[in-house]
C-alpha cells in the first residue's frame, strides 16, 4: 500500500525474472461511477487521464504502473468507492441480499475483497504462459502453460492513512489478510522522511504506522522517501519504533539521477529477498534459485553491465554480456533486468542535446501532457541524447492581442523564437476552441520549414485543416468542432458518438490501423509503416469525438497529405504523412501513441520524431526498410 512513485518502481524490482507474473490494482478511494476523476477538479487533480485497452479513463497512476512494468491493464484493475457501491447496490436491486440490510461491514468491503480476488486472475501480459494454484481444466499433464494468471498482484491504496475516502478500503484489507493468509499477504508502507537543519525526522512515518496499526494493519516493509541516503541509525530508530523485522525491512527510496535508478536501488537493499521470503515465493518451482541477485553497490552493478571503469563483480555475467548471451540463471539476473539497468546508467552519460517544443493548449500544468513527456523521454533515451523540452502555448502562436486570454506581443515574438529553435515539434491532443489556430500555424510552420513534426489527435487534425486551407485553398476549412457553419468541413463529428452526454461517450481503448499505402507515387516506403516494424495492422489506443471527414478524403490525399494507415473499414483515417521525398518527418496520428510507450520500447511514432530530430532517421530507414 503505497503511492505510486515507489509502488511502480517496486512492481518493477519484484519482477526479476519473468517466470514470475505480477498484477496491479489500484484502489481508488473517490466517489465515481467511472474514473474520469482527471475532470474534478481540474486545477488540483490531475488533468490527463490515461486511456487503457478496453477504453476505461483512469488515474495516471495506472500509466506508471504500465510503463514500468510493462504490462496492458483493463479499466477493473482500477477499483473506486462509486464501482463498488455500484455494484453492491445493483446486486441490492435485483435481490442478492434477500431483503437484508445493506452495510458497509459486511457487504462493502466483501465486495472490495471479491473484486481484489477476481480481477487478480485477470491476465495482463501478452507473455501468457503462467502459473495458477488451481489446475487448468485444459492442462492434462499439469504444466500450466499459456494460462496467463499472475503469481503477485500488487496493489495501491490511494490517499493517505487517516483519509475518511480511504477507510472502507483500509478495512477491506484488513479482513483480506485473514482470508488470503500471512503467507499471501504482504503490506508495505510509504512514508517521508524529511529533513530538518541536518537531522532525518521519523515521525512522520513513525505517527503513520501508528495510525495504521490501529487500523490493525502492520507493514512488513516501509519505503522511507528522503532526499538524502537514510543512515542506518534512522532505519534502526524507524525499525524499532515501527514493529517491523528489523533494519533491514527499512528501505530508502532517496533521490537518484533519474528514476529509473530506483528498482535498481530497492534491488540493492534485497527488496526481492524480502517480498520472496514474506509470500514464499521459492515454493513456486519455475522461479527455485532465481530470486536471489549477488550483486554489491551501484558502483559494482555498473562494472558489471560495463558501464564505467572497475574491477569486474561478476566475470561470469559480464563474459556472457560481451558474448551478446542471455543472462537467465546468471546471479538471478535476466535479460530485461540487464538492459534497464544498461539503461539506467547509459541515461546520466548522454552530452548531447535534442531540443523538442511542445505547442499545447495546458502548458501551465504539464502533467496535462504526462504521457507525452514520458513518450518523448523514451525516444530520447534510444537516440541517446539528452532531452531538452521546451513548452509553447498554441494561444501565443497567433497575434490576437485585443484578447488578453491569448497573450501580447511580447509572448507571441517570444512563441514563435522557441518555434525556431525546434529540432522537432509536438502539437498534442486537446478540446475547445482556445489554441487551435495556434497549432494549425505550428503545423504550418513545421511543414514549410522542413521541421519534424508530429501531431497526435487534434494535432493530427490541425495537419489536415492546415493543408486544406493552404495547399488545397479551401477558404476558412476547419472542424466542426470549432466552426459548426464551416463551408469545408474537413474534420467532422462522429455519427456514432452522444452529443449530450459528454462522459465515457468518446471513441475509446485499442483499435486497429490498418496501413493501406505502404508505399507513395514516387517508390518512398511510409515512415509510420517503417517506424512499426512494417507491420500490416497495429493497434493503438483511442480517445476524440472527431474524425476526418471520409467525403474529403480523396481529395486531401490526392493532393500530397497521404493517408497511409485507416481502420479495417477504410472509412476513417488514422494515420497521415507526407513522403520523405518533400519532408523529413512529417506524421500526424489520430490515436493517442504515447499510450504505450515503455522505456525499453519507445512509442513508433515518437521514435520517429526523435530520429529525424537528430538527423539519425536516414540510417534507420535503410537498416529497416524491408
């Protein structure tokens, strides 16, 4: 229980090897029918939601959790009070109960245990082949393979230990830890230590574990966030007070170069031995052996993956790494784990810098483009450079200075400065009318100026309104979105979708592009397409009300904007460039990439973008091209 800045992390150290499957829930203590809590309020909660493959708008929490870890989540690993009171007043309706008295005790928190238990079962990794207690029907000779149920479900408790919206939940677990047994129940806490003259203060978390304990919950482990190391006589005073099993039960979690660092940390403190002595993870016979890493301080690890300068730690790993082998058997070590930490330690030496402007509308609270950020920060890290990422405010783009809402002169010269200084662009997605203009000239300018581009969502339709307005001179094009009395309306209203009720209603979750026009007129292959792999289909995630409207199709990519990847029906366009014979890079998705983007595999698009930022994309065209 925990949030998510060490709770993603520590799902990641709990996964050294990949016989060993691992799911996340993240109980939600907020009052809704469905997590679209980014909306309430928009100032001080958290404005981007994160869309997941089944369409479900949840918490961004559950993005860190997918990126870390790798894994596709649906929207019922995301539990909050209204589902629950949903469902326990449904079950009520139709009868369940029998006239009894509905209560939280027990009937709430039953439903909370019930759901933990169910959605835990739910497969969440394309891997497949895992392990169960029960036997699979299916599984004559016992191997449980392809089952696809996880080994570890992690869970997150939203809020803070005290919170009313949090207490049901708090509850739930605490009978939950009976029902399951002390040997598949493991709690954790997370607690600041903050730092007064130079003195490390514990009663913060010493006051915490308290009032959780009184809740009869007691944590087996407690994760100290500090920005200094925790010294030992801390750990001690916080082990003693705090009834955990010693020092070694007290993790610090203290600041780092860059986040990535941090499971490497936890797995340096033997969080893993920890986690798999508590739940018994050794009696699980695939993973006998393999959970027990021999490697000393950072220093070490980083001789060891060869890194920087030293004495070898471990010979043998490191001869197998120079022989490009696998790692599986090695000191517990697998692949994955050694190319994070390759990862990690690559990250702090990067010199040289990619500069990338993000032209959007919610540029005061940059949480707004989270997963775009985090998008951009893997691409970087695989072109091996540093990111520089400056903001923009569509708004500023345009010169209406009679409106004080849109900026003065001042921030239009200074708007337009950062434009030109782009090594690549990102125009974002967004809603309102407020902005737009502003990404229509960015795409403007990117197009004219040769500078890599990449729109996603709206900022893919910004591509199409620009082209229309200016290389098919189509007077005052736009979207109806915008301009509901539009001569061209190039971007429309889907017919499908709810006018009235705003929420839940939009095209959402994982849909297939299919790229129709692998190749342009003049014999150039489709960067999208390369970028994929060259794959036929891809599937990627949705979330607009709008879409290019299928009667200017034609006459759009006919004119030069090709329309290379659209849906199985070929009715509504998804993906959009122009050929590399008259630009370097310019892509336009109406998904939302960033959605799936993971540190080890950075989203395509994105990839692309830093690629030709960085002039490198010539060179991965010819190296990939089929």
């Amino acid at each position: 229980m925990a949030s998510s800045f060490c709770r993603g992390r520590v799902g990641c150290i709990t996964v050294p090897t990949r016989d060993l499957a691992l799911r996340c829930q993240c109980p939600m203590p907020l009052l809704t029918s469905h997590m679209t809590i980014y909306i309430l309020p928009p100032i001080t909660k958290k404005p981007q939601c994160f869309v997941l493959n089944d369409g479900g708008e949840t918490d961004l929490d559950l993005g860190n959790y997918e990126r870390f870890l790798s894994i596709s989540l649906t929207s019922d690993h995301n539990i909050t009070t209204g589902k629950i009171y949903r469902k326990v007043i449904t079950k009520e309706r139709r009868g369940d109960y029998l006239g009894k008295t509905v209560q939280v005790v027990p009937h709430i928190t039953d439903e909370i245990q019930s759901w933990i238990e169910e959605v835990a079962h739910v497969p969440v990794d394309d891997m497949g082949n895992r392990h169960w207690d029960a036997v699979n029907e299916d599984d004559v000779n016992g191997t449980r393979e392809g089952v696809g149920i996880a080994d570890v479900c992690l869970i997150e408790v939203g809020g803070t230990v005290g919170d009313i919206e949090s207490s049901v939940f708090l509850e739930a677990l605490r009978q939950f830890q009976f029902r399951v047994g002390p040997s598949n129940f493991c709690l954790t806490f997370v607690s600041l230590v903050p730092i007064m003259g130079e003195e490390q203060k514990t009663k913060p978390t010493q006051h915490g574990v308290r009032d959780l304990r009184s809740l009869g919950l007691s944590p087996a482990v407690i994760f100290c966030r500090c920005k200094e190391v925790l010294e030992e006589g801390t750990k001690s005073k916080i082990a003693s007070f705090c009834h955990v099993g010693g020092p070694q039960c007290v993790l610090s979690v203290h600041d780092v170069s860059n986040v990535y660092h941090v499971p490497l940390l936890l797995m340096e403190q033997n969080l893993h031995r920890i986690l798999a002595e508590k739940l018994e993870l050794s009696k699980i016979n695939d993973l006998e052996g393999r959970l027990d890493l021999t490697m000393g301080g950072l220093e070490e690890k980083a001789t060891m993956w060869n890194l920087i300068e030293g004495d070898v730690a471990n010979e043998q790993v490191l001869a197998k790494l120079d022989n490009g082998e696998s790692l599986c058997g090695v000191s517990g070590m697998t692949r994955s784990m050694t190319d994070w930490a390759r990862m990690a330690f690559k990250l702090d030496g990067f010199q040289k810098e990619v500069k990338i402007v993000i032209v959007g509308k919610y540029t005061g609270l940059q949480d707004s483009y989270l997963s775009v950020i985090k998008s951009l920060k893997h691409a970087s890290m695989a072109v091996e450079r540093k990111l520089d990422l400056v903001w923009v405010e569509a708004a500023h783009l345009e010169n209406s200075f009679d409106d004080e809402t849109m900026g003065g002169e001042k921030e239009y010269k200074e708007a337009w400065e950062k434009m030109k200084s782009a090594d690549g662009v990102v125009v974002p997605g967004g809603f309102g009318t407020r902005g737009f203009l502003g990404k229509v000239l960015a795409a403007k300018y990117c197009r004219e100026n040769s500078i890599p581009y990449l729109g996603v969502c709206l900022g893919f339709q910004a591509m199409v309104v620009e082209y229309s307005r200016n290389i098919l001179k189509w007077e005052e094009a736009n979207s109806t979105e915008f301009d509901e009395e539009t001569k061209n309306p190039v971007v429309i209203f889907m017919p499908e979708i709810d006018k009235d009720v705003m929420g839940g209603t939009m095209r959402l979750g994982s849909r297939n592009t299919v790229f129709t026009h692998p190749n342009h007129e003049d014999g150039s292959p489709s960067i999208a397409k390369i970028m994929y792999g060259n794959a036929k289909i891809v599937s990627e995630r949705h979330r607009h009300r709008y879409e290019v409207n299928p009667d200017r199709v034609d006459a759009i990519h006919n004119a030069g904007l090709k329309f290379v990847g659209r849906d199985e029906t070929g009715t509504r366009m998804e993906v959009a460039e122009l050929p590399r014979s008259q630009h370097p890079y310019y892509v336009g998705c109406q998904y939302h990439p960033e959605f799936k983007s993971r540190p080890l595999n950075p989203s395509p698009p994105f990839h692309g973008l830093l690629l030709a930022a960085c002039g490198m994309l010539d060179d991965y065209v010819s190296s990939h091209h089929k």
